[in-house]
C-alpha cells in the first residue's frame, strides 16, 4: 500500500470533508477551515485542493442539481474514498506515534 504524504492544508482539507455533518462541498469546507485554523484563505484555495485530492483518488465528488438560490448553478459534493479514510488513518497513527514518544517532562516550563 502506498504512503500517504500529504500537505498540512491537504489534511485540514481532508479531515474537514470526513468531519461535514452534511454533504461537503465548496463553500461548507471553505466556511469550516476557517472557523477550525483561525486563518483567512480563498475560496480558490479551498476548490484547487478539493480538486487536486480528487485527483490523487482520495476525494470523490458528484454534481448536485441546479437551484434557483445559486442562479442554476450546481454545486460538486466531495466525499472521502477508501483511500482518503485510509491516508487520514495512516497519518494519525504517524501523529500518534509521535506524540507518545516525547517524554512527559520535554514540556514541563524551565524555572530558573
């Protein structure tokens, strides 16, 4: 099985779609990266990276109907592929490993 190797925006992406109450699509996961980092990013941001995990067979997506409120348009829904829930297991088991492997006082504050 190949590695996932992914960029930390790529997994915020990721985990972000896994995490949507509801169908993930361009504008709910631009909302939900922002309210989860803190940080200000573009819609082209959010659409290129969707895009680009649907490319590298981790994203899947369909086109919804065209409604009146967005002017006929359709919105593309994105959901994990087995091989997007497996890159998201594999990197918290590497984050995992990590984390238990600093010792308990590395983080203890220095007095002195």
């Amino acid at each position: 099985m190949r590695r996932a190797f992914l960029g930390e925006f790529e997994e915020i992406i990721l985990l972000v779609v896994a995490a949507c109450p509801t169908e993930a699509y361009g504008v709910n996961v631009w909302e939900d990266v922002q309210q989860q980092t803190g940080r200000a990013i573009t819609m082209s941001a959010v659409h290129t990276t969707l895009y680009r995990l649907e490319e590298k067979g981790y994203l899947s997506s369909v086109l919804g109907g065209a409604t009146a409120e967005r002017g006929g348009r359709r919105k593309r829904f994105f959901t994990l592929t087995a091989l997007g829930v497996r890159a998201l297991q594999d990197i918290q088991a590497v984050r995992d490993r990590l984390w238990h492997a600093i010792p308990q006082d590395k983080f203890q504050l220095i007095v002195g």
